[in-house]
C-alpha cells in the first residue's frame, strides 16, 4: 500500500524504525542518535496507514514532545512530521529522523562495505537536527 508519508521518504508501511544511540553492530532499520543520553533502543516509529505513530521504548531519559519550548513527557502515540521531540537530551523533528531512516534506504546495497552503507550518520548531540 503506497501512502505520502511511504512516498516522501521511501519507508515501508508497517515497518519499525527504532531509534536509539546503537552500538558497534550493525542493526537493520535502525536510526542512529549520537548522545550518551540516548539509550541504545530509546524509541520507535512506525507508519501505520499513512499516520506517524511513536513509542518510547522504556528509555533511561525519556522521550518528550516538546511545545512552546517546554517538554511533555510521551510514552506512545501518532504525530506529525513537523513535531519538535526530545529524545534524551538530543532535540529534533520527526522529519528529520524520517529524512534519517530514508538516507539509510538509500544507501542499502550501495556497496558491499556494510560497515560503511547500512549505519546512519549519528546525531551530534551539539547540533540540533535540522528537518
């Protein structure tokens, strides 16, 4: 099923994207956060239907959506892209996680280093992420 969300960033309907700090392991559908105050599985995405649907996943430092400056504390549910999180201490939009997952899509099978192809570029924690 294609839907815009599917379309603009080349994601699969259904499938999950976990968020977190990762490791040295290569780990598919994963987006990386470069900040100690991110736990290695912190969040998820998922598009269901052509909606956003987050899920903290009982991280240490919590995942907030952040509105006129200040935090909410969000354990699960659907959001735009445009919507400012924190995800520990690291602020960015779900846009750019997305634009994240789909510069890993693209370059799956791009070569055949996985170390190189399959990790997303970190987060640093110092910039905010840009969507």
């Amino acid at each position: 099923m294609s839907n815009k969300l599917s379309d603009d960033f080349g994601l699969i309907d259904g499938q999950t994207y976990v968020i977190g700090r990762g490791g040295s392991v290569y780990i598919e559908n994963y987006i990386y956060v470069n900040s100690p105050s991110v736990s290695r599985r912190h969040a998820a995405i998922k598009i269901k239907n052509g909606r956003i649907h987050l899920r903290d996943l009982d991280s240490t430092n919590g995942t907030y959506l952040i509105d006129n400056d200040g935090l909410v504390s969000f354990k699960e549910g659907y959001v735009s892209p445009s919507q400012p999180i924190a995800i520990g201490d690291v602020k960015c939009t779900i846009n750019s996680l997305l634009t994240k997952a789909r510069v890993y899509s693209a370059s799956e099978n791009t070569t055949s280093n996985l170390e190189e192809t399959k990790l997303i570029p970190p987060i640093n924690k110092t910039q905010k992420c840009k969507s």
